[in-house]
C-alpha cells in the first residue's frame, strides 16, 4: 500500500495545554495592536485637526480646497463658504464650494504671491 494509515490524535493532548487557545490568539492580537497604532490612531488624529481646521475658518483667511482652488473667504455658512477666486470686470468672482472641501489653510499673503 503506498498510502499509510492516520490515527486521531487522543482528544486528552489538547485538553492538557490550558494556554493552547491564548496562544493562537496572541499572534493575530499583536498585528491588531500594531495596525492601530500605525495606521488607525493617526488617521483618526489627522480628521480630528481637519475637522478642528474647518470649524475655526473665517471671513478673510486664504484657504485651498480639496482640488486645487485658491481664494479668500468672502462668508462662512453653516455648510457652505463663499471663496473669492478672481478678480473680474464686475468685481471679484466668487464660487461656494462645501466646508469639509477646504484642503488646507493658507499663511495670510499667499494669494498676492501666485
């Protein structure tokens, strides 16, 4: 015969080892604890200072939105700010774009530069 027999191993083996289940465990525990601090806790971090950004924006800050557009804040909504983009023929040209899609707050001056 080219294949051998295969005996159940005595069910008594793994009652005897009390820390068995605890061990197996430990190895999927330490890749979750290591997830959370390198990829969970910062990010978790970076909304909250984004969020914290959005909340304290204001009438005049120079700001850059999510996809590229510079301009000065002419008013803050609720949900909604109101950005100067241009200068145009009839006055400055203003776009309302949604809080949450402010990327980024700019030094004051940025705007004169570009």
């Amino acid at each position: 015969m080219l294949i051998s027999n295969a005996y159940a191993q005595a069910a008594g083996a793994a009652a005897a080892d009390p820390t068995g289940g605890l061990m197996g465990m430990l190895p999927i525990l330490l890749m979750f604890i290591v997830l959370w601090f390198v990829m969970i806790r910062p990010q978790m971090k970076k909304a909250k200072e984004q969020q914290k950004m959005v909340s304290e924006l204001a009438k005049g800050d120079e700001v850059i939105t999510q996809g590229g557009i510079t301009g000065r804040i002419a008013k803050v909504g609720e949900n909604y700010l109101s950005l100067e983009v241009a200068e145009g023929k009839d006055g400055p040209v203003v776009i309302t774009v949604q809080k949450n899609a402010v990327g980024a707050l700019l030094p004051k001056g940025t705007l004169k530069n570009l």
